[in-house]
C-alpha cells in the first residue's frame, strides 16, 4: 500500500511539473496572413485612423491625466484583480511596437499573444478583437505606425495572487477563450445591421465593458451587454440589453446616434467616466451611417435576444 502511494504520490508531481512547464512556455509559431494583404498597402494607414476611433484606443493607451504622451500607455486601470497599466503601442523600437511584424501585431490582436510568446491579459479586449477582419487589424498598426515613437517603457501591472502570475492566462483560454471567426453576415438583415454588430461585437468591443464577469474575469455569456457593476475604475456600466435595459430601452435610434456623437443623453444628462472619453476620442468622429448602424443593431437586441 505504501509503494503504491508512493507511486501515486510520485505521478503527481510529475504531472503537475508537466502541467507547470505547459503554462510557462511561450508560444511558438507564426501567425499566417492571407496573401496580398499588408500594413503597408495603400490606403492602409488611413483606414486605419477610422478604425482606432471606432475602437476607442487612445483612451485607454493614454496617460493623458499625468501628461503622457499620445499611445505611449501608461494609463492606470483599477479591476477587482488588481491593477493594469495599458502599453505603448506607438512605433518606437525598443519599448513600443515599431518591430512588430505584420503577423505578430494581428497574433496580439486576435489571439491575445505578445511579441516574445507571453500570454496577454484580457484586459486587451482579444475576446472582442478575435473577430476582427485581417485588413481591419492591420489597417490599424499601418496607422499606428504614422504615429510619434515615444520611448516610454511598459510598468509592469500591479495584481493579486494569482492573477499576477502571467502563464495562468494559458489555461484561463482553455476555458474562455477560442479564435473563433467572425459570424457571417445574416442575408435576412440590412447592410446597416450587419455592420452595426460588426462596430459593436469587433471593432467597438462594447461587451467588455458592458457585460459583468465571473471571478476568473471571463466575460458571462448569458448576460452579453446587461451591463456590469464593477467596471473600468470601479464605473458602473449599464446595461445595452436585457432586463436591466429598459431605460435604454426607451431611447430612439436617433437619440442613440445623436449620444455617441455628443454625449447628449434623451433627459439631458450627459456621458460621464469611460464612456465619455470613448465619444470624446473615439465614437464622434465615426460617420453618421456608422453610428446609426451602431443605434440599429443595439435596437434590435430589446426584440432580438444575444448577438
């Protein structure tokens, strides 16, 4: 009994050594980009401009309340977790992203993987992102790369065991994360709609503020766009859909585009925290038919339940 204990005893440390080094090692391969497309393509660089606005990345990549510099990161985010601060993502060599090549800049992106093989928290919205189009995520770091190289090197996040052991993001993915493709456009739908849930699910990244999480920080399913009460510095984000919408519920098509365009609530409130920075550098700049898409898909969700 006590030589097969021992045996047991043995198998378990080899399996849980095994299982350790799995998590520890950094992925390998190269991320293989559909021929033809390239960030250095014409007219990458100014679609690209568009779509960091659609996404809202300059206020998270910037630390604008302590005088840093445009993308060069920085900028404190408060999670139950811990705390994140955001990258530089501006075109300097040793400390943002000007060496990144075209495959590993869209392996960030859509599979939540860094430059040297670590796993990325999914405080970057890969969840989100993994739906991207290749031209779309590339169009973004042509623009990204027209940008200042700032030389600010990243400060490492400040989280709770074990959040702050990075390797576990690896087997986090295993249950919560899959590079899924991007959902077909549905044929019974308009233009408009289908490029609403693209603005929304993809580029806009809207779940990842406006849905609660579980305590591994996976965004719930069953509760996609029903708002989330421990949001980003401690905001609570309403909800988009669900029994908790019914005042947003009430809002027109008109007065959501007219919201994302000047922060103009249908009461006359106005956007506060987050979300009026993401209007003030992301969502006012998209174009009218952008953002009434955005208004029409999100309508659609009081009468159409998921995405």
């Amino acid at each position: 009994m006590i030589a097969v204990l021992r045996w047991l005893l043995v198998g378990g440390i080899v399996v849980a050594g095994g299982v350790l080094a799995w998590l520890a090692w950094p992925a390998t391969g190269d991320l293989d980009l559909p021929a033809g497309i390239s960030s250095a393509n014409p007219g990458m660089a100014d679609r690209g401009a568009y779509l960091v606005r659609a996404a809202a990345c300059l206020p998270c990549h910037w630390d604008k309340k302590n005088g840093g510099q445009r993308f060069a990161g920085g900028r404190e985010l408060k999670t139950p977790f811990g705390i994140f601060y955001t990258p530089n993502i501006t075109p300097d060599g040793e400390t943002g992203i000007g060496k990144w090549s075209d495959a590993e800049f869209v392996r960030a992106l859509t599979h939540g993987i860094g430059r040297s093989g670590e796993q990325l928290y999914p405080t970057f919205p890969y969840t989100s992102y993994r739906y991207l189009k290749f031209e779309d995520a590339l169009a973004i770091k042509a623009y990204l790369s027209t940008q200042n190289a700032v030389h600010h090197p990243n400060r490492p996040h400040a989280l709770r065991f074990p959040y702050s052991w990075r390797a576990l993001v690896k087997g986090w993915k295993l249950f919560y994360f899959n590079r899924a493709q991007a959902p077909a456009d549905e044929p019974r739908r308009g233009a408009s709609w289908n490029r609403g849930r693209y603005l929304v699910t993809a580029v806009g990244h809207c779940a990842e503020c406006h849905s609660p999480r579980d305590a591994q920080g996976a965004l719930l399913a069953d509760a996609w766009l029903q708002g989330n009460a421990k949001g980003p510095d401690g905001w609570k984000v309403p909800a988009l859909a669900g029994p908790g919408a019914k005042e947003f519920a009430g809002w027109t098509g008109g007065q959501i585009a007219k919201y994302l365009k000047s922060g103009e609530e249908p009461n006359f409130d106005s956007a506060e925290g987050p979300m009026a920075e993401v209007i003030a550098e992301g969502t006012k700049y998209l174009s009218d038919e952008d953002r009434l898409a955005i208004a029409e898909y999100l309508k659609s969700l009081s009468t159409t339940p998921g995405s």
